[in-house]
C-alpha cells in the first residue's frame, strides 16, 4: 500500500503508462513550516512517489540532515546507490541488479539490521544535485525538506552521466527541446528505469517523451560540458544570495542560450515576510524605480539582462528574511536558490553608527530687504494668513500683515523657534514696524501649539503641515509661489533669494549606543584585528590609527578608509548635538552651533592688523525628522531623510537663513568612536 496518495503531473506532461512505470511525481515547492535550519533560506519541499524496486531519483533541496537514515526514515529501503564517477571509466549499467557491492563507481548505504551493513556502507550523506538509485521493498513516499540549490551537472565526454534535469513541473519540456542549446546532447540519448522497475530502457522519441522534475537518468554526453538548460543563471555568491547587514542589493545575471528571445519570470517563493523583495525597473530614469517581485523580463536571443534585486529591511526588521528565488522561462527550464537577508534589529538599535549625508540647500534668504516693509502680493493671499476666528472673511492690512485683534504671528530666530509660528501675545501685536520692541517680544515669547494652518514652512515638504490654509501656506516648491520669509527683527517681510540651482554639500554624525549624537568633519574607518573582537573602528583621533589595521591596500601596505567634508569647521574633532526625541524619529530635531575657528574665519587675515582675529561666526544647524518615509528601498532603515535649516551669523548684519533637504546613509553600524582613546 502506499503511504499516501499519489501525485501526478497530468496527462499532458506524459503517457499514464509512463507515470506509472517510474513512479515519480513533480516537484512541489512549498513553504516549510519550520524555520530555515539550513540558515540559507526559507525551506521548500521535493516529493517522490516511490515505487517497489529500483528509483531513480535526483535531488534539488539540501535536507538539513543528510544522514541517510533519516532522509529515508518510514520508508521500506532495502539499498541506496550513488554514482561516484572519479577515477573509474565512465560506464552504462543494464540493470541496477548488475550493481556490484566491491566496485568503486558506486558508494552504497544498507539499513542498519541488513548484513555486514556497518562494513559495506559508504554513503553517509544524502546531497543535493546528485542522483541515487533507491531500491523498495515497498511502495511509499519520500519527502525532503530543505533549501533549494542551483543545478550544476559536470557532463564529461564521451560516456553515459546518471543525473536529473532542472525543468519546472509546468510546462512540460521534451529531452529535445531541453538539450536544444547543447552541442554535446545531439540527438539527446536517454535511459530511464523501466516499468518493471528492475532494468533501464531507452527513451524512444525524445522529442516526444517530456523530462519529470525528479527523475534522474543515465544521459550521454558526446563532449565535456556543464549545460543545465537553456538559461543560465550567475549569482554573485555562486549558489546562493545572501544580504549581509550591510548589503542593499545584488545582481543576478540571466544569460539566454538560444538563438530566440525568451521571457523569464523571477519571483520569490513562500517568503518569511512579503514584500520584502523587489526587482529594479530597467527602464532608465533619474532615480531607481523598484518593483515589487514576480516580475518579467525578455531576454534576447543569445543575449541576457541583469536583475538587480533589493530588499526592504524595514519590513523585515528584527529578524530575517528567508526566501527561495525562482528563475523560469517560457519553455520550461527553471533554477531556483536559496536568498537570506539579516535585519537584525529595528527602532533605536537600528540608527546606531555612523551616517553620511547629503545636504541640499534649496533656499537661502536675501539680507538687502531687511528693515523694509515688502508688500506680499501673489503670495496666494495678501499676507500670510494667520489663525483667525473667521479667516475667510478677515481683512488683511497688506501694510503691516497685521489682524486686527489677532496676534502677530512670526517665524522665530531669537526664540530658538527657527521654522515654527510662535504666537507674539499683547502689546506685541501693536509693535510690528518697531524692531527692538517685536526683538523683545520674540525672545520672550513662548511657542503656544502652533497650529497646523498657521505653521508657514520656507522649504520642500512642506505642504503636509497646512492641510486647511493650502492657497496660503508659502510653499514655493510644491505650489510655484515666492517664497516669503518672516524678519523677526523687523516684523516685515522679504523675498527669500533663490539659488540659480540648489547646492550640496557632506554632513558626517555618529549616533552612539545611548543614542547621543555627534556632528563629525573627519573620521577613519580602521579594523580591529584583536582576538575575539575582529571588528570594525571609527577613529576622530589620528593618534589612535597605529593601534589598529587597514582596512584597504594602497601601494603594497594596508590603510584606513578616511571620510570627511570640508563643509564646515570647528574646534576639536566631534561636536555634540543637542537632541529633542531619538535620531531617525518623526518630529525629533536636533541642533548644534558651529562656531567657525580662527583658522578657517573667512574674515581673518593674518597680515592685516584689524583682522588678524575675524569677526566671529557662527552657524545654527537644525535637523528636523518628518513623517516622510521616504521612496528609498533602505528608508527607515539604512537611509533617512530630513528637512535642514541653518541660521549663519557674522557674514552680515543680519542672519542669513538657509534650508533644504537632507538624505542621510548609514555606513557603519560600530557604536564607539575612538575606542582605546584615554
């Protein structure tokens, strides 16, 4: 009796006589509910339908314990044979009762209670991409649960090769369309077990007869050759994709064989976390467009196309993802592998070490119109539009963009409120056009929950915060108006000076374990070579670099990979920053004050006594996380992004403002600077 219920391909796939003679069903790939013992990938299923007497069988899944034993437990073996070609003439067996226990071609495992089996055994494992002739006493069925590996068959010439082919279960290929792009199988010369199960037969009609995901075969090779179909699949890691920590994304190459353009479809079966993985569209743009697997691709004839494929760790994040990649083509040929991707940490733990970015200064404010009333037209509406008990029927004085009645609202400097409307109470509403009085007021002045409709921002991404007052917020990148500016000192406003295009430039910080954040100008990324440790270091400190090894060769010796921006300056080698809500957090901000030193004080010279010293300058940097994901694979995870704002005081009279976006990456995840410093 059989164990369980048979599973056939179908009729279409190949005569019901056959079926039954070989006793040996499709592949079926599924998802494994047990985790990934192999630690490759989610785990997948191949079953045979074993017949009594002689299988011929080929594996395509690692089982996470080879022991025969135990590949086979519950079934009737009576005797297990591998083919062990090396050394020995490559030969054609008749029969597998020919099978001879002293010849070195095959290794053979016997049950324990079968005699002399503890001497005769020399088949300890069972392995993927091997074929075995597995001899029943009964019928029954074989399940092997494991991760998938790409095919290799090493086809030597001139003889017969015992193997199974990679062919999908759907649609069913013939031997002949299979070896269609091999110079090495014309015409294919195939043996198969009988219907007795007890001799090999030849395949008559190989353009008729179609290949069974399973079955091995003995195969002649006419030369040397490692043809596994009409695809070719390159990974970059040989068998298997792994993403460490730090890898984003990999390319598989996919290399067609045939003179015809074929359409191969790659997607991911039963991964751990879906939606995970994507695909990067070819179509050439500006920025990666990423599409989320299956996804299909022609290949041209003889040519090949490369498939970037990526993983979003945030919606992986703590854990690790586990999937099988299928590569199948129309005709029928199919290579799957195992992937593995690591996330092994999320929320604070996951801003930890060191990141660059990329500061884009898309505004920056004029000095000339300061202390001069500006009228606002074409700004939406007269003036900017402030909370008001009936602001559709409130009248705006264009002169003093004042309510009657209402506070006066303006853009904090003095107050530390840079970017927020702050709510100036009485008398401060009467003194708009008197600096000192509107200074005093500002810097007294408490910011009252500013409100979403009145809260003006000067930058990109700022139309989220003015859900009700759209027309009115002063967006100049989202609506195409002018951008307007508060001059706090002065209660007016002016036209902020637009660059001809926006400017970048590098910020380096560190977050270290405790989550304090630290603005960096230049830090060198060492490897510690200590026993046990074997890790990574970020140094600030040049004197520590002899005490630790390079992690490049330049010139026959090994080097450190230094970063570093000429963007800014400041005394020592890192600079704290003061923290409102943890690094990465929706909301959070995060300031320093960059006083410019002597040395790079653009008004220092030192052969001209009355600037021998320079006016002192400073810069206020604002870091300011948003809601914004972002549209990077990496976002929240490896990269950020955040709105920038700086306030630079002593180039002029008046503080010259600046804002934009900034993209952030993570390079590193080491969580100590300058380890080993006193």
């Amino acid at each position: 009796m059989m164990k369980r219920r048979h599973v056939s391909r179908g009729s279409e796939a190949r005569s019901g006589a056959a079926c039954s003679r070989v006793g040996i069903v499709l592949l079926v790939l599924a998802a494994s509910a047990l985790a990934a013992s192999s630690g490759y990938a989610q785990d997948v299923d191949q079953s045979f339908a074993l017949t009594a007497g002689w299988n011929a069988i080929q594996l395509s899944v690692e089982p996470p314990d080879p022991d025969p034993a135990v590949v086979f437990a519950g079934l009737a073996v009576e005797s297990i044979w591998a083919w062990n070609p090396a050394g020995t003439a490559i030969q054609f067996i008749q029969s597998p009762g020919d099978l001879s226990l002293d010849d070195p071609a095959w290794l053979r495992w016997l049950p324990p209670n079968a005699p002399d089996a503890a001497i005769l055994t020399n088949l300890f494992a069972i392995e993927a991409n091997r074929a075995y002739l597995v001899r029943l006493g009964a019928p029954g069925v074989l399940d092997v649960t494991g991760h998938a590996v790409p095919p290799t068959i090493d086809w030597q010439p001139g003889g017969f090769h015992l193997t199974g082919l990679p062919v999908a279960a759907a649609p069913a290929i013939t031997f002949s369309e299979f070896f269609s792009e091999s110079t090495a199988h014309v015409p294919p010369v195939v043996y198969r077990i009988a219907a007795d199960a007890e001799h090999w037969e030849m395949i008559p009609d190989p353009a008729v007869d179609t290949v069974v995901p399973g079955e091995a075969y003995w195969i002649f090779s006419d030369t040397g050759s490692a043809y596994t179909g009409g695809i070719e699949v390159i990974l970059p890691q040989g068998d298997h994709l792994d993403y460490a920590v730090s890898t984003e994304r990999q390319v598989i190459r996919i290399r067609n064989l045939d003179t015809a353009a074929r359409t191969v479809d790659v997607r991911a079966l039963s991964p751990s976390h879906p939606g995970a993985l994507f695909t990067r569209d070819p179509t050439p743009s500006s920025t990666p467009n990423w599409l989320a697997l299956p996804q299909s691709y022609d290949v041209p004839g003889g040519g090949f196309v490369d498939v970037e494929l990526a993983v979003q760790r945030s919606v992986v994040a703590p854990g690790t993802l586990t999937a099988t990649v299928e590569i199948a083509d129309q005709v029928g040929d199919v290579v799957r592998a195992p992937l593995t991707a690591d996330a092994p940490y999320d929320g604070t733990e996951s801003v930890v070490g060191l990141w660059v970015g990329q500061v884009t200064v898309g505004g920056v404010s004029g000095v000339n119109g300061l202390g001069v009333q500006t009228t606002v037209a074409g700004a939406g509406t007269d003036c900017l539009v402030c909370p008001a008990d009936d602001p559709a029927t409130t009248t705006v004085d264009e002169n003093d963009c004042s309510y009657a009645g209402q506070p006066t609202w303006v853009i904090g400097v003095e107050s530390g409120y840079a970017g927020q409307c702050v709510a100036l109470a009485a008398p401060c509403g009467s003194c708009a056009g008197d600096a000192t009085c509107l200074a005093d007021c500002v810097a007294d002045a408490v910011c009252e929950d500013p409100v979403p409709e009145c809260q003006t921002r000067l930058f990109p991404g700022d139309d989220s915060v003015c859900p009700s007052y759209a027309a009115n917020c002063m967006d100049p990148y989202t609506k195409g108006q002018t951008p307007w500016l508060v001059a706090a000192e002065t209660g007016g406003f002016h036209a902020a000076e637009l660059p001809a295009s926006p400017f970048t430039f590098r910020m380096l910080l560190h977050v270290d374990a405790n989550l304090e954040v630290r603005l960096l100008k230049d830090v060198v990324m060492m490897f510690d070579p200590t026993e046990g440790v074997q890790d990574f270091v970020l140094l600030t400190d040049d004197g520590l670099i002899p005490n630790y090894v390079g992690i490049a060769t330049r010139d026959g010796e090994r080097v450190g990979r230094r970063i570093s921006t000429a963007a800014y300056d400041f005394a020592g080698t890192k600079l704290p920053m003061t923290s409102s809500g943890d690094f990465g957090e929706a909301g959070s901000v995060h300031r320093a004050t960059v006083d410019v030193p002597e040395s790079t004080n653009p008004f220092r010279h030192k052969f001209q006594k009355d600037h021998k010293i320079g006016v002192p300058v400073s810069r206020e940097i604002q870091i300011r996380f948003g809601d914004s994901a972002g549209s990077s694979l990496q976002s929240g995870w490896s990269e950020l992004d955040a709105d920038y704002r700086e306030i630079v005081t002593g180039l002029h009279r008046q503080p010259i403002q600046a804002g934009g976006s900034m993209h952030l990456r993570k390079l590193t995840d080491v969580d100590t600077l300058d380890l080993g410093a006193p």
